[in-house]
C-alpha cells in the first residue's frame, strides 16, 4: 500500500510518499521538496492558477491577478465560508482555494510516486484555533477538503508528534522532550517519550495506552503574527498609522492598518469604499503624505508587498541586530532600520504566550521543568531568537538539541508524517 504525508503550513507546505518501508519526500517546486503556501490567480492568462514561488514571483512582478497567502490561518475562522473576487469571473469561496492548492500537492506527490494515492495522514496544529467548537470545525473543514482533493482514508495527526517522531531517528538513547513546533500561524507544544524503543510505534497520539505523549498544547501564535506585529510597529507609521485628524485631534482609524498587516486579511483591503475614505482623510489628516501612501497602496494592491517586507525584515533580525527595509516599490528612496530591540518589543506580548503555553505542557505532564532532558525546535518561526529564549526558560535545564541537517527545522513535520504513513501502512 502507498500513502503519503501532508504538511499544509500557514507558511509553507510539503508532502511526501511511503511505501515500500521507504519515506521520501515529493519534489513540489522544480527539485525543492519545500514551497510557499500560496496560490495567484492569473487575470491575463484567464484560467491559469500559479503556487510557491512562482505565485509570489508573479505578484512581484505586477502580473494582472490576485495572491493568496496564509490560507491555513481562516480553516478555523468565519472567513473560511467567506468569497474572494477573481477579476471578471464570479466569486469563489476560500475554501475552495484551499482545496486548489491541496489539489495541486497531491498532483505533485503522485507524479513523483508515478501512480494515484488515495491515504493521507495529515498534519494538524494541536489548537486551530483556542475555541474547542471553532477547532473541531476546522479539522472537519480540512478533511472534507482533503477527500474532494481525491483523498479517501484520511489519518491526522499533531504537528509537533510528527516533529517528535522525525527527531527520534536520530536519538541513541531515551529522552523526555519538549517539542516545540513554532509555525507560520499556530505553535504547538508536546511532552513526549522518544528513543529508540519508540520509534516503530504508529500511534503516538495522546490517547496511546503506552503513553508515549504526556501532553500535548497548543496556541494561535506564528510567524505571520510577527510578521504582523513588526508591519504595524515598523513600516504602518510611514502610512499614517498612528497620525492624528485635524479635525477634534482624532486618531487615525486604525482598522485598514490591521487588514493590512495582516495576511490572510490584505485582499479584503482592496475595495472601492476604502479607496474613497481614504481619498477623503488624505485632505483631513495631520501628516497627508504618509495616508497618500497609504491610499497608493490600496489603489495598486501593494499590500502583499507590505508583508513581504516585513517578513523578510523578522527573517533578517533572527540573524542580525539590525535590517533595512526598503519600499521603493512604493516611493523612490523610502525605506526605514528596523532593530531587533524594536522586534522584540513588537512581539513581546506574543512570546509571553508561547513561554505560557510551553510551561503549561509541562505542567499539564505532571513533570516540573527540571525533568525534560531535551528541547527540540522546529518550524521556520523557531529561529527567531526570543523565541528560543522564551521556550528555553520553560525548562531552563533541558538540552536544546541541535539542528538536523539538511534544513530540515522546516521539515521536519512533514518528514515525520510520511514515516508515520510509512508504518501504517505497514501495519
């Protein structure tokens, strides 16, 4: 039997194919086995629809269309049942775009596998969403996504047990690990038994009689959140958030600021309404020239443009003190400093939660911080640096285990989805 592993992220996605004992991922981008979940629908070559890299390209490029970015981010939100404008043709819910790029991966796997694949074991973030009624839906959303894909034995499992499962391949003897698998929109937490007495083991959910995992936790905070908050923090202010009216000394409304920032929200910015309201405060506010700009970029649909320069600032601040971020593509010669200070502080509120959420996985494990030997990260928002700070205070005494190789704090879920895929299929 063949069967594959699916990592739908907020951010990125991969999937790879079992059979055989052998796990392997799929390559979905040329020959890269990782790619951007995002779809561009192509206005000017009516009917076609772009993933990954090439969606973003096109954007980038100014083709005629509409991005799709962070669309695993509304599975558990009322926007999932929500409609999105695709030029001239007639609207098309978002949820069936989610299924178009499921489609699209699924494709992919089996023109590597060279034949059909119908079994999925699929991954999920612990919490959707913090609402038990709204997160019970979105995984309902998502299989029902998943078998209009073509899938029909559907299997999900916790993020960050799959992360544990990939790291415990290369664990030589027992450990007690945290796992901490810090996404694109979600970050998940998990006390687990690993070693190699573990490792054949197809059922490591949180139900197993051989209690493998102790706990398992879950938060909606992820990369694109700080992406969020460095937007509003760093690059917002030059667009007028922030300013005043003249009239009464009114604050600037701050909701398009929000819609902006934030990805799965930006297209909903692009609206004939905003674009008059906005043509209207340019004349009302105190500083003109910032809410023109803002005005620009809702007239030319910039906003991905936006997010992108903030994501790319948060990818340059994990690694340096300091990162220009230039908007040309807005107005010649406009670009501000970000600081990794300024960064931190933008998200401090954010990082209390996941340092909350980790220590509460312990807790909820029976253990005292003291009794985890090992932190493993995982997943691309694991680099920021206060992060790893906050999870290494969860249990200050714990190992943080080294980086696998291969890049794989990016793959390591879906590589541990297509292992488990691997033994349930041969079960």
């Amino acid at each position: 039997m063949i069967a594959c592993g699916l990592d739908f992220g907020t951010s990125n996605s991969a999937i790879g194919v079992a059979r055989d004992k052998t796990a392997a991922l799929a390559p979905i981008e040329a020959s890269s086995t990782l790619m951007p979940s995002a779809v561009f629908f192509d206005y000017e070559a009516k009917g076609r629809v772009l993933f990954g890299n090439e969606a973003i390209s096109a954007y980038v490029g100014q083709a005629e269309g509409r991005l799709m970015r962070a669309l695993k981010s509304i599975l558990g939100s009322p926007l999932i049942d929500e409609e999105t404008s695709l030029g001239g043709r007639s609207k098309v819910p978002l949820r069936e775009v989610v299924e178009i790029f499921v489609r699209h991966l699924k494709h992919k796997a089996e023109a590597f596998a060279g034949q059909e694949i119908t079994a999925v074991v699929h991954g999920r973030p612990v919490r959707f969403v913090d609402d038990d009624r709204a997160d019970a839906r979105a995984q309902s959303v998502l299989e029902a996504i998943a078998r209009r894909a073509g899938f029909r034995d559907v299997v999900f499992v916790y993020e960050p047990i799959a992360a544990a499962h990939h790291y415990e391949q290369t664990v030589q003897s027992e450990e007690l690990a945290l796992i901490a698998d810090i996404g694109g929109g979600t970050s998940d937490f998990s006390i687990i038994r690993v070693g190699p007495r573990h490792r054949e083991r197809a059922d490591r959910s949180p139900a197993d009689r051989n209690r493998d995992v102790l706990a398992t936790a879950g938060v909606r905070v992820g990369g694109t959140d700080f992406d969020t908050a460095l937007s509003l923090a760093a690059v917002m202010p030059l667009l007028g958030f922030g300013t005043r009216l003249i009239e009464k000394n009114l604050p600037m409304p701050n909701a398009l600021y929000n819609e902006l920032a934030t990805w799965a929200t930006i297209n909903f910015a692009y609206t004939y309404k905003n674009e008059r309201e906005l043509a209207e405060l340019v004349s009302l506010a105190c500083e003109p020239e910032k809410v023109e700009r803002l005005l620009a970029v809702v007239r030319q649909r910039l906003g991905h443009r936006l997010g992108f320069a903030a994501e790319d600032a948060k990818i340059a601040l994990s690694a340096e003190e300091r990162a220009d971020v230039p908007l040309t593509f807005l107005e010649a010669g406009l670009a501000i400093t970000a600081t990794r200070a300024d960064f931190d502080r933008a998200i401090k509120a954010r990082i209390d939660r996941l340092y909350r959420a980790a220590s509460d996985c312990i807790s909820a494990a029976g253990l005292k911080p003291a009794a985890v030997d090992t932190i493993f990260l995982t997943g691309g928002s694991s680099r920021v640096p206060a992060v790893r700070a906050a999870i290494g205070r969860a249990a200050p005494s714990a190992r943080l285990a080294a980086p696998l190789a291969g890049g794989s704090d990016l793959l390591s879920v879906a590589l541990g989805l297509t292992q488990m895929a691997g033994i349930m299929t041969c079960r």
